[in-house]
C-alpha cells in the first residue's frame, strides 16, 4: 500500500509509470493453456502509417474495456496486437521520401526498393502501438503480429495456394476500380465516394441507313463514346422496343452499333436509353458478357486515352471529354446538357478519381465461399450487436461479386505463381525454378495481393496456422470481434469466409459494431474540413482516463457519436471528484484494521442502503457489460459514484469517522467506506484504468494490481436490500425537498431552521425518528418535529410532499420578510427593463430584416426567459405578502 495520497491528481505523473508496471509484471501476457475458460480478441489492426485518431481512440478504448472485465472475472485473456503492411498506403509514403531525393521506385528497382520499405517499416511502423499503450491497451505485446511477418506470409501462401487447388482463384479479364495515379486495381473499400457536381450529356445516335431517325441517350461520362460497342434499353420500354434489333451509327467514330434490350437499364433515368462501353463500367461489362459485346479499351491506365482514339489520342481523360463534348456539339449530336450530381470514387490513398477498366487480374470466386459464411449468422452461431447489422452483411454476401486480389504495386504479399514463355502457369507453395514442360525458368507474378486477402486470416494466422499451435487450441475461435460499421463487407465478411475454410470454425462469436466518432456538429472528422481531434492532445491535456470516459459515457452500439469538449471537461471532472472522495476516505482510514469485519446489526440505513446499491450497480454494469451496452454500464457507475457514494454516502458517514465517543461506529463506517470504494473501483477499473490503480494501491488491498482483483460479481448480489434503499429514499428526497425550500428563501447555509415532517405510515415515522440525524446534519434543521399526519398545517410554511412525507418549513423568523420583499422587486424592476428592451429591438423593422435568424430567436428566448422568472417572482411575492 502506497502512502499520503497526493492532493491532486495528475495523470501525467501516473500513467506512464502504471502501464511500465503492468507491462513489467507481464499483467497483459496469456500463456497458451485450456486450464481456464478463453476469452480472446484480434486486434483490428492499424496500418504501419497509421497514427492514432479518434476512431482508433473509440475502436481499442472498447475492446480494452471488454478485456479488462473479462481478465478481473477469471478468463484466460488474450488481446492479441499487431499491424497491417498496408500495401499501397505504405508504398505511397516511401515513394514521397524518396521523391524529396528525386529518386523513384523505378531508379531503385524492386529488391532495393523493397528493402527502402523495410527500413521505413522498422523506423515509423510501431508509431500507432506506441500511442495505443498511451491509451491504456492492455494488449499482449509479447505476442505482436506483422501481416508480413515470417508465420503470417507463410499462412498468406497456403491459403492462395489451397484456394487455387480448389479451383476457387484464378486468372482473367474483368474490370476493377484502377487509380491512374498509383498505378493499380483496387478494392471497393479502398475506393471513397463523394457526391460531385456534373453534367448529364444528352447525346444523338442516328439509325443506320435513316437520318430522320434518333434515339438520344443520357451520359455522365461522353469521353467513353469512343468505346461504345451498344445502345441499351429496357425490353418492355414502349418508346424503344419498334428500335431493338437495329442498328445505330456512334457519333463521331462512324462506327455501327445494335441497340439492344436488357433488363439492367432504368427506363427513368435520363432517357431510358443508356451507351454501354463494355471496358470502361462494371455494369456494361456484365452486359456484354451477356450479349457478346466487344470490349473496345479508349482510356489507358494513366489515365490518357489510348492511341486508337483518332485526335484524341495521348490527351488526359478530362481533357478529352472537354473536347469531345465540344466536338458534339459543334457536329449537332449534342442535344441537351444538364446539371446532375452524382457519386464519383477516388483513390483513398491519393485522392485520384478512379478509372473503371478492363484488366487481367487475380480473382477469388466468392459464391462457394459465402454460402458457408451465410448459414454461420442464419445459425445465430455468429451474432452481430446490434442485430440490425446482420441484414447489411447478408444482403452484400447473398450478392457478392467476386474479389480482385491482385495490385499492381511492389509492397506486398508477391502472388505465388510463376509463368513461363511456353505458355505454362503454375502456383506452387515453393518457389518454381524450372519450367517442367519446357525446362524455361519461369519468371513470378509482379502482382501482390490486396492487403485485404492477409488480413482475411488475421485471426488464425496471427496463432500460429499453418501450425498447429497451442494458441490456436486454447483461444480459437476468438470470442468477440470489435470494429466500425464501414468494414463490415471487406473485413469481417473475409474473415468468416476464410475461418470456414481453414480452421472449419467460425473465427468469432460475437462482431460488436460501433459508429464513428463525429465532431459536435455531426460532421464526419477530416483533414478537408479541419476539424479532426488528435487524441493524443487530449491525453496529453486531461489523461487517456478522461479520454476513454468520454468516448464510452453516451456511446450505443452501432451509432455514431460527437465529441463536445464539454464532455471531456466533465470526465475530467469526473476524475477529480472520484480523486478527492478516495483522498478523504484515505486520510480516515489511517487506523483501519483491514481485517475487520462487522456484525451486520451494527450497520446503519446509510450503510446498508449503499452496500445494497453497490450490489446492485456491479450486478447492472455486469449485465451491461454482457450485452456490450458499455456507454449504459459507464452511465450507471457514473452516477453511483458521483452522487450515491461521494455526494451522499460519505456525508452521512462524516459524524461517525469524527466521534470520539463510540469507536465500534467509526470502525464500522471505515469498513463500509473502503470495501465500499474497493468494489467499486473494480467495476470502474476496465473503463479508467490508471485512476483505479492509482487509488488501489493507496488503499489496503491484496494482490500486485487492480488488474488482477476479482471482479465484484454474485458474491455481492446477495447484499441486496430493497428495503433500505426504500427508506434511505425517502430521507435522501426529504433532506433535498428541504434544500431545495431554504433556497428558494436563501435562509444562509449555517442557519438552522425548524422542520415539521408528517406521515400517515406508523414505519415511515419511526424511519424518520431513527435517522433524524441525517436530515440535522445534512439539511441544517433543528428542530425537528415528526408527526402523524393530521387535517392540520402549519401556518406560514412552506411545503413539499415526498414519498409518503408532507414537508413543512415555517418561515416565521426565518427570513426577514421587507427586505426579502426589496430584493424580489428590485429584481422583477430589472427583468421589467430588459423585457422592454427586447420588446424595442423586435419591434425594430429594421433589426427583425437584417439580423440573421439565429440572433432574433435567441432574443426571442430570452424574452420568454425572463417573462417566466417574473411570473415566478410575482408569486413568490404574493406569498411574502400574506406573512
């Protein structure tokens, strides 16, 4: 047990030397046995570029919190931690380092490049899990995983490799999201969407072999005319169906093109007529297969189009579409230009607008792949939390496409597989020297594999698979998988896919869903807007406590959240009311015997009444804590310890700890006040973890750290005891309804004044006889008068009625009334003079028509403020008047 508790908690003094302690006592290390129930946690792991944001902040703070509780109850736990190589994002950053030298990728060749990036890795890419441990995560740190360390890559290989035995990846021409900046295919996650501004380009084809007779079609994107091979419409469009089956002449080109009918098409949208350029749009690729239409490639992967597009050849895409949309018009094929927004994708690594375009890519076949992953949340084996969530993620798995694994980049996972001149592909789990058809020495894939495809197996390859390891036996299937709502499809989907396949299990029990972080106007966090909140300024400022709280304390699961600087202020108020009860508890407990036990006659209401509610607030914040409703359970512990223990409880135990008359009385108040505040700070620990140690070692405790107490669970509930806190209710609402009437008549807080109680129940009575202390201590009365009720009321009283009790305040001598009088009018004649003064103002045309809107309703607000405390004051006035 530490000694004299400082007067002031400061966080920086205490955190860092409390997480080196934890760390040093391996406190967050899990040895692989089954001699214990498991609970375990893969961490969603951040990027090697990654710095902490809030979402990172609300995303570890959560899953600390379920460790921490799970670790205090017993469970063998592990959080296992570790880091994603972030393919692109990390090749993005290197190039820009090598750019300020005027080096490029290219200069260096991959295998020196490669090793640039290696270098890069080892220097910046333990930053994020550094500033994790500033957080507070307990994770096992002995156990750090590396989705391109030696078992991860090995476990990459197996699964590409098995998965192409199976026939389930292969190789073909489809089209991906390409970034003309970075030079590769993306995924749907790495692509961001932004509602853009443009043009609906409403342009004429005429028939073939009738100049009199057009069809018009509505596009976004005319620059891709020079690609069409089709003109679309729906099969039961009225307006088209006499065109079906003829053929059009494509602006400009001279090309022929049929029109044709599909069911895609949206006979609302533009025209209802739509081009359909099989290269260039995922959806009119799906059309061509269907109808056998040539793939016509206009634009090249830097985005310029390609050299077969006549005068428009080499030109930029957007340059492109100026011209050729001028040429339209000037050649009269341009009918219509629109304004129309619409969802535009970007590279989320370098902001570049995404081409869609026809390439040769690796692909995963996801349907026999999905149907497993379907039947583990119709089964409820695997259940979302919320619920709701299971229907987005059944609704994109009973429509999946299949997945584009390779990237054109040179960080990676390198695609296993080896082509040779003669023809011959082979994926191999070793590397193939020798072409067995034709003796040629293959050359590998330049390909790697979306950064998506290793973190896929982030839950079985961080344990050690293709091994079969202790880990993997004593904490697969991992027990709770915690992330945001946007990576539901790519991630959490990919997981249970590949967690069916290999391990023939699900790799979670339970996706604990969380929304995003906003700022106090609801607005998404960005670098654009300039109103991101860097979290490790706050803990700097107010301690990684303040922090967690605030993110946890309103937070529901699934929902988004905004972060008000008022919050943190009063989560960090929070931390030095909770500071300086324990202080005082401290500072009384210098002769407590820890040892002691008292006889339970010995405790009094308020002892009681608070054991009880402990009990029931660890058996609640257990409760919450199981159905992950941690924002309530942070809600319930708040309130207890702000105003039931340190707001009240403490209070009634003052005279006991201060009499020098009955030593049996203050034992008995030590007792309840430490065990008390020791159980109660187990319950809070998982949410603030440095305070609760902090103050556990003050106290007299068993055990290295808080960490490894027991949690404060059934051996509690049986101390519940409804019916003192029915009647420490009663008293607690009597001592405020007197409060709250002396206030009313500001009688000065040292002034005692006489209070009549009456009752009409003979056990509410002797209640209130038994406890008259407090209400003396606690609402300053003496006298106090506890009466049976009766038909008569004191006169000139004031009155309040609280659970079954008529409270009187006589005011006789209590107040002087003519200068309680002088004051009230002295106040109404100053409401009266601003009142006048916003009548003035809004009867002012010319404020009401220039004032913005907000400036008026504020006035607005203030007038019927005021016009309400008038009234109030009227009252109380008349009141006085009758005195």
């Amino acid at each position: 047990m530490e000694q004299n508790i400082p007067t002031v908690y400061d966080p920086q003094s205490v955190e860092k030397k409390w997480y080196e302690f934890w760390e040093k006592n391996g406190l967050f290390h899990a040895e692989a046995t089954k001699d214990k129930e498991p609970f375990s946690i893969v961490i969603p792991p951040p990027n090697v570029t990654g710095q902490l944001h809030m979402g990172h902040a609300l995303d570890n703070t959560l899953q600390d919190i379920l460790v921490r509780w799970r670790r205090m109850q017993g469970y063998n736990t592990l959080w296992m931690p570790g880091t994603d190589h972030a393919g692109i994002a990390t090749q993005i950053k290197v190039e820009e380092m090598l750019a300020k030298d005027n080096i490029s990728r290219h200069d260096l060749g991959r295998e020196k490049f490669i090793e640039k990036v290696w270098e890069w890795k080892q220097r910046f890419g333990s930053r994020i899990l550094t500033q994790l441990k500033s957080l507070g995560a307990s994770c096992d740190w002995q156990r750090e995983r590396f989705t391109m360390d030696e078992g991860c890559s090995q476990a990459v290989r197996e699964v590409f490799v098995s998965l192409y035995e199976k026939g389930l990846i292969y190789q073909g021409k489809r089209i991906t999201n390409w970034c003309p900046r970075c030079h590769t295919a993306l995924s749907d996650i790495e692509v961001e969407h932004e509602e853009q501004p443009g043009h609906l380009y409403h342009i004429c084809y005429h028939v073939e072999g009738n100049a009199n007779e057009s069809l018009v079609v509505a596009t976004t994107r005319p620059e891709t005319i020079l690609g069409d091979t089709a003109v679309a419409v729906h099969p039961e469009d009225a307006r088209y169906k006499h065109l079906i089956g003829k053929r059009l002449v494509l602006p400009l080109v001279g090309r022929s093109i049929p029109v044709i009918a599909d069911e895609y098409v949206d006979p609302s949208f533009g025209t209802g007529a739509v081009k359909v350029t099989p290269a260039h749009d995922p959806n009119d690729f799906e059309m061509g297969l269907r109808h056998q239409l040539t793939q016509i490639v206009v634009i090249t992967p830097d985005g310029t189009m390609a050299q077969d597009t006549g005068k428009y050849a080499g030109m930029d895409r957007y340059q492109c579409r100026k011209e050729l949309v001028a040429d339209l018009k000037s050649q009269g094929f341009l009918t219509k230009l629109e304004d129309h927004s619409h969802a535009v994708g970007h590279c989320q690594r370098c902001a570049t607008i995404v081409e869609p375009l026809i390439s040769k890519q690796w692909f995963v076949r996801m349907q026999p792949l999905a149907e497993p992953a379907i039947a583990a949340v119709h089964s409820g084996k695997i259940k979302f939390v919320p619920e709701r969530f299971t229907k987005i993620y059944l609704n994109w798995l009973e429509n999946i496409r299949d997945w584009c694994i390779s990237r054109q980049i040179w960080w990676g996972h390198r695609i296993p597989a080896w082509h040779c001149e003669c023809g011959e592909t082979f994926v191999a789990r070793e590397e193939v020297k020798l072409c067995p058809k034709c003796g040629g020495k293959p050359t590998q894939d330049p390909d790697v594999l979306d950064t998506w495809f290793s973190s896929a197996l982030w839950p079985f390859s961080t344990m050690g698979w293709p091994e079969k390891t202790a880990e993997l036996a004593a904490f697969y299937p991992t027990s709770v998988l915690v992330t945001g709502y946007d990576i539901i499809f790519f991630w959490v989907a990919r997981m249970i896919m590949m967690g069916l396949e290999f391990q023939k299990d699900i790799p979670f029990e339970h996706v604990f869903i969380h929304g995003l972080v906003r700022d106090s106007q609801g607005r998404k966090m960005s670098k654009s807007l300039g109103n991101g909140i860097d979290p490790l300024e706050v803990i700097e400022k107010y301690g990684a406590d303040t922090l967690r709280f605030t993110l946890v304390t309103g937070n529901t699961p699934g929902n988004d959240m905004r972060f008000y600087w008022e919050r943190v202020e009063s989560s960090r108020n929070f931390s030095n009311k909770l500071w300086n009860a324990s202080r005082f508890v401290l500072m009384n407990l210098a002769d407590f015997d820890a040892a002691f036990r008292p006889d339970s006659a010995s405790f009094t209401l308020a002892d009681r009444w608070i054991i009880s509610r402990q009990a029931q607030v660890s058996r609640e914040v257990t409760r919450n804590l199981q159905k992950f409703e941690l924002g309530e359970a942070a809600r319930l512990l708040y309130e207890f310890i702000w105003n039931e223990y340190c707001d009240w409880y403490i209070e009634t135990a003052k005279s006991r700890l201060y009499s020098r008359e009955n030593e049996g009385e203050k034992a008995t108040a030590q007792y309840v006040l430490w065990s008390v505040l020791k159980n109660t700070l187990k319950l809070l620990h998982p949410f603030m973890p440095f305070i609760t140690e902090s103050i556990w070692q003050y106290l007299p405790h068993k055990g290295i750290s808080i960490m490894t107490a027991k949690w404060p669970e059934q051996e509690d509930h049986g101390q519940i005891d409804v019916q003192a806190e029915t009647y420490m209710a009663v008293i607690m609402e009597t001592i405020k309804a007197i409060r709250n009437m002396r206030a009313e008549v500001n009688v000065p807080p040292g002034r005692k004044s006489e209070v009549i109680l009456q009752t009409a129940s003979s056990d509410l009575k002797q209640i209130l006889i038994d406890n008259v202390q407090y209400l003396q201590s606690l609402a300053a009365v003496d006298p106090v008068r506890i009466e049976a009720l009766t038909d008569s009321k004191p006169d000139n009283a004031m009155t309040a009625v609280v659970n079954g009790v008529e409270v009187y305040l006589p005011l006789k001598g209590l107040i002087d009334v003519e200068k309680e009088t002088t004051r009230l009018n002295k106040e109404l004649a100053a409401l009266a003079k601003e009142l006048d003064r916003i009548a003035g103002k809004l009867a002012n045309e010319g404020f009401v028509s220039k004032a913005p809107a907000a400036v008026i309703e504020k006035e607005r607000a203030k007038e019927q403020e005021y016009r309400e405390k008038s009234l109030a004051i009227q009252e109380r006035l008349a009141y006085l008047a009758k005195l």
